[in-house]
C-alpha cells in the first residue's frame, strides 16, 4: 500500500511539473492536497513554497504572501530563510511597497553573504537593482545590476545572465534610450533561444515589440506580440494569452487602431474574467479607458478608471491606484473641471512620494502644473514644472524636458499678454498642449500597466527538492 508520504511526494513532483508547463490551477490544486494532508515541516514548506510561487504568476498576491510567510516557519536553515526572505521581498516589489522589499531584500543579502552563497547574492542583487531601476535610482540600479552580471558571467549561468541583459533592457527603456535597450533584449534573447526557454523567450519578444514600436515601428513590434502570443497559446498559459492580448491591442493604440485595439482588450478581459484574475480584469478596464479617453468618450473612460481603483485598492496595488487617481486628474482636467482635476492629481502626487515613485512623481507634476497654467496660476505652474525638470534630471529620464521647457517659455509668454486677451489666449494653448503632451501621462498608464515591459524577470530561488 502506497504510503501518505509517498502520495505526497508524487504530488509534489507533479505540481513542480505543472509549473514548469505553467499550468498554475493544476500546481495549486495538487499542493493544496500535499498541505492538507501532512504533518511533516518538510512537506509543508515544499507545498508552501511552490503554492506561492504558483499564486505570485496568477497575482494572487496576498495568497503569495501569507504561503511565503507561513513556509518561514517552517524553513530549518539559514538558506532557506534566505529564499523565503528573497521571495516575499518580491511579493511586496510587485505590490509596489518598496520599503518593504529593499528590507526582505536586503535581510536575504545578508543572510547569502554569511553563508558565503555566490549564487544567492546575486539574485537578490539582482532584484534590489529592479526595485531601484522601477523607483528611477538609475545609478544605483546599474551598479547592482553588474554586480550580478559578473557574478553570473564567474558561474556560467547562461540562464540568469540572460535575465540581467532583460533587466539592463528595461533600465534603459525607462530612460529614453531605445538603441542601447533593444540591444541588451536581443542579448537576452540570443541566450534564451539557446536554451530553449519557452515562457522567458515570450516574455522577451514582447519587450522587443515595445521598444521597436516606441522606436517608430509599430508594424514590426505587432509581429514581436503575435509571436509572443503564439508561445504562450503553445504553452496554454492563459495568464500570459491574456496579457499578450493586451499589448497587442496597445500596439493597435500606437497604431491608431482603434478598433482592433478594442477587440484586443476585449478578448484579454474576457479571458482574465473567466481566470478570475481580478487585476488582469482592471488593467483591461484601463486599457478600454484608455480607448475612451481617445475617443474623448469622458463618462465611459471615467467610469471604467472608478471600477479599477476598486479593484487595485482591494488588492492593495498602491501604485496602480496612483496612476489610477492621475488618469482621473487628466479628464477632469480635459472637461475644464479643474478643481477636481487638481483633487485628483494632488493625491496621485501624495502617493507617489509615499511610494518612492520618482517617475511617476515627475510626470504628475508635469499634469498639474498644466492644470495652474489653464487656470492662470502663473508662478504655482512655473514653480511645480520646474521641480518636474530637476525630478527627472535626478532620475536620468531627460527625454520629457524639451517639452516641460517649451511649456514654460508658453507661461512667459502667456504672462506678457493682454488682460483683454489672457483668458482666450491661455485657454486655446492650455488645451492643445493637453491632448499633445497628454503621452506623458498615458504612456504612464500604458508602461505600468499594459505592457509586460514593466514585468522585470526577478529571480526567484528554489529550495533544495527531492526530485
């Protein structure tokens, strides 16, 4: 008679093989059973640690941490306390409480460097450098990003080397320069290709298809998205269908598609509504939103950003809630409802620098200083933009500086006209220059939120196994 230990170990090496296939209900429903029925701390710690894993693709991230947390207890050595410690710093990176994971970060740093674990100090250095990279600390991003890149290079860990030419394509996607990310994606690539690894492989050609599109090349960059979604539909991974759905329907937006854009985001809400994936249906409000916002469809655009900061709220998505508020900002401030407009973008402000969002910060300064200037409010608007230059001069970022300086030459001149003549004058520039440097705010939304882009590979450790 087979025993329960023996039942349990066979599930666990099953659930490891259904994660590999990224058929995450199937893990978590054969974990599940693992958990229910063990005594042992061993077994329990596996069946934790790999429904967490499971539960942070699917973004069950509360799920994710309470697994991770409770698994602590369960870890026997400094190692494992390590890789938990690595992994729940991830958890609240995703949820955008950046204290929180430079601090489980930095505990699991510690405690590899103490044990004299090459490998595990890189990966965490590796992930403290996407928490500064996603804050805008460039400098300190790159330094912990090379780093790891000479540790992996030392170990020959194709792989892992791989994931850090990603990262590095994202640091320089977020500054601007196009060029130098294409070429760190096509390193990354180059080696997954070699390694036959399927999902990153997906994930990477969709980075390709954001910076070639953001280059120019929109029709290009939907051939990187259609190849993407095939690898995942091969896979049957219907988180990753959905969200390849999604950033085709943005390349459609690029394209100025909107219909097919609308198809796009359709199909992805339909497929995360029938997951039950609750932030994969809220990026896709936003991304209908988004179409209405085009469209100067206000109510229904607003309507959708109301049902997005329930569900970010509810999940505890700080950052999505402020981008969310900054959304809302942009059309009140298109229907001239400049006291809620303000409203609205004084919150996002507050919680960005809450957060430690620099970027984010910069460009809702940059909404709000537009919102002084239409109502007349010179000096607040020179005062507020001019802080948005030194913000993003800070972060590396210069590529929106031209436009916040021309604005500002607008102000001057606006200073000099007429009192007959100011409002027409002020109210005519004020709304051509929001529908045309609107992209600052939309890009927002759409990098953040819509594009797998902004989904750094971090790496995640694995305790010792028996299989």
């Amino acid at each position: 008679m087979i025993s329960d230990s023996e039942i349990n170990y066979e599930n666990i090496v099953a659930a490891k093989n259904h994660l590999e296939l990224h058929q995450w209900d199937k893990a978590i429903k054969l974990l599940d059973a693992v958990y229910n029925n063990t005594e042992s701390p061993e077994e329990r710690l596996e069946a934790l640690f790999y429904r967490g894993l499971a539960k942070d693709y699917i973004r069950d991230w509360a799920g994710a941490l309470r697994d991770y947390k409770q698994a602590l207890r369960y870890a026997d050595d400094l190692r494992l306390e390590g890789i938990l410690k690595n992994n729940i710093g991830l958890i609240f990176a995703h949820l955008c409480n950046w204290p929180e994971a430079i601090k489980y970060y930095n505990e699991s740093l510690r405690i590899s460097l103490s044990q004299k674990d090459a490998y595990g100090s890189a990966l965490t250095l590796g992930n403290l450098a996407s928490v500064y990279s996603i804050r805008g600390e460039t400098e300190e991003a790159l330094s912990h990003y090379n780093k790891c890149l000479d540790i992996f290079t030392e170990l020959e860990d194709e792989k892992n080397i791989s994931l850090t030419y990603n990262n590095l394509g994202l640091l320089y996607y977020e500054k601007g320069e196009f060029d130098t990310s294409e070429d760190y994606f096509r390193k990354s690539l180059e080696i997954k290709e070699r390694l036959n690894d399927t999902a990153r492989i997906a994930h990477t050609l969709n980075n390709l298809g954001m910076v070639i599109g953001d280059k120019g090349d929109w029709e290009s960059a939907i051939d990187y998205f259609q190849r993407s979604l095939e690898l995942f539909e091969e896979m049957k991974d219907k988180y990753g269908i959905a969200k390849a759905l999604g950033n085709k329907g943005l390349a459609f937006i690029k394209s100025n598609d909107l219909e097919r854009a609308q198809r796009y985001f359709s199909r992805s809400l339909a497929l995360s509504e029938n997951l039950g994936d609750e932030l994969g249906m809220a990026q896709n409000w936003g991304n209908l939103a988004l179409i209405h916002v085009l469209l100067e469809e206000w109510k229904r655009a607003e309507n959708y950003y109301y049902q997005c900061l329930e569900v970010f709220n509810r999940n505890g998505d700080m950052h999505s809630v402020a981008r969310t508020l900054n959304h809302l900002g942009f059309i009140f401030a298109q229907i001239d409802d400049y006291d809620k407009a303000t409203k609205y973008f004084i919150k996002s402000l507050e919680m960005k620098r809450k957060l430690g969002d620099k970027v984010g910060e910069a460009q809702t300064m940059v909404n709000l200083g537009k919102v002084y200037f239409n109502l007349g409010e010179f000096d607040r608007a020179k005062d507020i933009l001019e802080k948005s230059i030194k913000e993003y001069s800070t972060i590396g970022q210069p590529k929106y500086q031209d436009s916040i300086k021309s604005l500002l030459d607008e102000i001057d001149e606006a200073e000099m006209i007429t009192p007959d003549s100011e409002e027409l004058e002020i109210k005519l520039e004020m709304e051509d220059d929001i529908s045309e440097v609107s992209s600052i705010l939309l890009e927002d939304g759409i990098a953040q939120e819509f594009s797998s882009i902004n989904d750094v590979e971090n790496h995640v450790a694995k305790p010792n196994n028996k299989s």
